[in-house]
C-alpha cells in the first residue's frame, strides 16, 4: 500500500470550496494512494461538501484504498449526525456527555 496523501479540507466543506476540493481528491486517486482528510479547521459544512466526500468513500470501497481522518472539528461531525452519514464518512461518533 502506499503512502497517504494529506488534504486540508479549510475551514468551509461547502458547495463553493467542492470544485478545488474534487480536484484534490481525484489528483489523490489518480496518484492511488489512501487520502487522509484533515478536517480539524472546519467551521462550516453543507451536504455538498458532505455529499463529496461520501462519493469518494464509495469510490475508494471499491478499491485497496481508504480514506482516513487526521482531524475533525465538532462542526463536522455534528453535521454528519444529523444527516446521519457518520458511518458512511468513516468519522467517528461524537461521545456524549450528560
């Protein structure tokens, strides 16, 4: 397996930031390396951005490549949960606290 690339997904995974992001993405597939996301500085996301990413999910899972994770703001993953696309985003759940 070879090396992951890293991409800094900003501060904004949103429909304005999809098209720069989608380049990204398919220069990383083309070079056939796992992508790791560094999600860490999102402050904003819309399903476009969400829906990106869960396409290239699909495209990796047919393939030995993954996508991977270096960081996720709560902006983040809240909004995964609530259109219910934790898993298929490979994040992990937020821990709730009382």
């Amino acid at each position: 397996m070879t090396e992951g690339i890293t991409i800094d997904c900003g501060e904004r995974l949103s429909i304005e930031h999809a098209e720069e992001l989608l380049h990204q993405l398919e220069k990383s597939l083309q070079e056939s390396a796992d992508i790791v996301l560094d999600g860490s500085r999102i402050q904003y996301c819309d399903t476009a951005g969400l829906q990106l990413i869960c396409a290239l999910q699909k495209s990796l899972s047919k393939t030995d490549h993954t996508i991977q994770w270096q960081g996720t703001s709560s902006v983040l993953l809240e909004t995964a949960g609530y259109l219910g696309l934790t898993s298929a985003l490979n994040l992990s759940e937020p821990s709730l606290q009382h």
